[in-house]
C-alpha cells in the first residue's frame, strides 16, 4: 500500500478523536479501564501489534491506522500488553508532530 491510497484527512480526524478521548482522562479514569477478555479483540490486538513494528517504519499511515484501532479496541473491551504498545507509539508520533503535553500524557499511561 502506497501513502497515496491513504485519505490523510481521515487518518488524521481518527488520530485526533482518540488523542482528545485521553486528553481528557484522568489517570484514576484509565486505570479502571477492565482487562481485556474478548478473544477476538485479542487475537486482533496481537495481529496489529506485529504488523504495527513494521508499518511504523515503513508507511506511517498504516501505522497511524493499527495505533487508532488498537487504542479504540483498547477503550471498548480493556487493556492488554499490547495496549502499552499503541499507547507507546502514539505517544511518539504526537512527539514528532510536535504535541509534547499529549505525549508525555500518553507515554504515562503506556
């Protein structure tokens, strides 16, 4: 997949929705958040978390499309170990544009 076949408003309008969804989380709120159960929710985390290592390298839009999704799978069915993986590489990529306050909130939370 070229970045080309990406619509990068969407991307960005679903990385920003999430972003404001644990800016306005407290720390007790997401430290209640349930582990997750669900094994399909599971399975799709572990799937997103191997093919995110590489999308992050290679095609950062992909990439911001597994954070999204696994961060969104994450709010409704729990936390895993993988959940600290996309909260981890959220946190750098709102580093690197430049968003220090929600990363640092972000890299906390991983």
């Amino acid at each position: 997949l070229s970045s080309e076949s990406f619509d990068h408003s969407a991307i960005n309008n679903s990385f920003n929705a999430i972003k404001a969804s644990f800016e306005n989380m407290t720390y007790r709120e997401f430290s209640s958040l349930k582990i997750m159960e669900d094994s399909d929710a599971l399975v799709a985390m572990n799937v997103m978390g191997e093919l995110l290592q590489y999308a992050f390298f290679t095609n950062q839009g992909v990439g911001v499309c597994f954070i999204t999704h696994m961060i969104r799978l994450s709010l409704d069915y729990g936390v895993c170990k993988e959940s600290s993986f996309a909260l981890a590489s959220c946190s750098v990529m709102l580093h690197a544009r430049g968003d220090l306050r929600a990363s640092k909130l972000l890299s906390h939370f991983a």
